[in-house]
C-alpha cells in the first residue's frame, strides 16, 4: 500500500453531542487498500496522541473523520 500526501485542511467542528475541536488534518489518499480510498491524520490532546481514521462509512471526509475520531477519544477516556 503506498500513501500519497495532500494539502492538510483547516477543520472546526461543532456539535451538540461532542465538545469543538479545531486543528489542521492531513489527508492522505492510499493506494491499494481494499476498501479505504483516503485516511485523515491529526494530533489530540496532552499528551499528545496521534489519531488515524479510514475513509470507510459514516467517514467520507475529513470533518467527518474529526467527528467520528473525537467521539472515540471521548468513550475512550470515559471507560478509564
């Protein structure tokens, strides 16, 4: 599988069932994948953690990927 790098995007989400968030994500578009065309990649948190998240349902883009990777933080932290 190789990755190509594409400009990174200015995101700012705001949502009523997660806190805002705002940051640059890199996208990358991948090449011989089996199902994923593209992955989303930015940094979150102290420390910092490096979040990663396919392009596969409900994620079509990269405000999208923000959303579904900030709820995932957020379960996270509530099951410690």
């Amino acid at each position: 599988m190789t990755l190509i790098y594409h400009s990174p995007q200015r995101i700012a989400t705001l949502s009523a069932t997660s806190p805002a968030w705002r940051g640059n994500v890199e996208v990358f578009e991948l090449t011989d994948h089996p199902t994923a065309k593209r992955c989303y990649g930015w940094t979150y948190g102290e420390p910092e953690e490096f979040i990663t998240v396919l392009e596969l349902p409900p994620v079509t883009d990269a405000p999208s990927a923000v959303k579904v990777g900030v709820s995932y933080q957020i379960k996270k932290a509530r099951k410690k």
